[in-house]
C-alpha cells in the first residue's frame, strides 16, 4: 500500500481520507492477507484492542469465516485485549476504566495471534498489548493489522497488515470514526487551531 500523502490541512481545519467503501476495502485486503499468511484459519485468534480495534477485529473475523466456509463462526476467531494496566502513562493520564478481555475459547497458546487496532502512531499501545498478551498465554506468532499507520513511531514496532499508510505532520490528529462506536465509517485528518497536548500517544 503506498503512502499517499492527503495535501496539507490548514489549522482548524478537517480532511476525509478513507470514506465507507475504502474503509470496507481495506478490511478485505487485511483479511484475505491474513489468511494467506497464516495458511487459513484453524489456529487463528483476532485480538481487538479497546476502543475501534474490537470492532475492526470482528469485522475482519466475519471476512474470514465468509472466506474460509463450513460454518465457521466469527465469534471463534474474534477478541479482545485490555491493555489498561500495561500502559506507561498510567501516572500522568487521567484514571482509565479498564475495558473486558475476552478470549476465544480456544486461548492463545500455539496461536496466530493477530492484534488488531485502528491506528498505529508511536507504539507504545502495542508494546502494552504485548505485555497484556504474555500475561494471557504463549502464542506461537503475534502479528499486528492496523488500518491506518500515521508514521512517527517511538519504539521498533512494525505491523504486518496495514489498510492506509498516512504520512502525517505531529500537529495533526488522524480521527477514526466507526459505525459500531460513532455512527459512522470514516478515516480524517484535523489540525487544531493552537497546540494542545495530545492523548497519550498510540
């Protein structure tokens, strides 16, 4: 996927860059690349993390079961990973509520283990995803699918599925809005009006 740069956005102001249907495509693509990666789906869990990686997990699940046949059922691919208590900025953030893990029956152990989340930006969530997920079990692969990866990153974490690379300037905030937790499918890029201190970073 190339890294398609959107023009710049001017201060205050707001630019769509993956409407529904690019949205749905990449999902597609990530599920069909998962499968062929890991050779189907037999020893596959899905981990979504909270909030829009759950249901960009399930989605990509229900692409998979479609994909693979014989009555699989999503719910058997799909997860979640509360990462809550594995962040680093835990001292400096407002108090989070943690979120529920939910692992598939089957557990973790000798999986393909696919963390899925909405944007990859410095690592540091994924670093706690991993943390989070040696305290569950022993997969025998972990990879990453992320639908935007905004660049900037932090720490050597690379993922393996990606939807969208969006090159990105610090000052400005790549939103991702899903019909599941806003309403609506939708990837923008905004630039505040003056600098603000941002969310901790993903």
């Amino acid at each position: 996927m190339t890294a398609d740069r959107p023009g710049p956005v001017a201060p205050g102001g707001e630019k769509t860059v993956l409407s529904e249907d690019d949205i749905s495509r990449s999902l597609t693509r990530i599920a069909h690349e998962i499968i062929e990666t890991g050779h189907g789906a037999d020893d596959l869990v899905l981990l979504g993390i909270p909030h829009r990686g759950v249901p960009l997990a399930r989605r990509i699940a229900a692409t998979i079961a479609e994909a693979e046949g014989a009555g699989r059922d999503p719910d058997s691919l799909a997860g979640s990973l509360d990462i809550t208590l594995y962040r680093d900025d835990l001292r400096r953030s407002p108090a989070r509520l943690p979120h529920p893990t939910h692992i598939p029956s089957g557990g973790i152990d000798g999986k393909v283990v696919v963390l899925v989340d909405d944007v990859l930006y410095s690592g540091r969530t994924v670093r706690a995803a991993l943390d989070a997920l040696s305290a569950i079990g022993r997969p025998a692969v972990v990879r990453l699918a992320v639908l935007v990866d905004r660049g900037h990153r932090e720490l050597p974490i690379r993922a393996d599925h990606v939807g969208k690379n969006l090159p990105t300037s610090r000052s400005e905030r790549v939103g991702v809005l899903l019909t599941e937790t806003d309403g609506e499918d939708a990837v923008r890029i905004s630039r505040p009006d003056a600098p603000e201190d941002e969310e901790a970073r993903r």
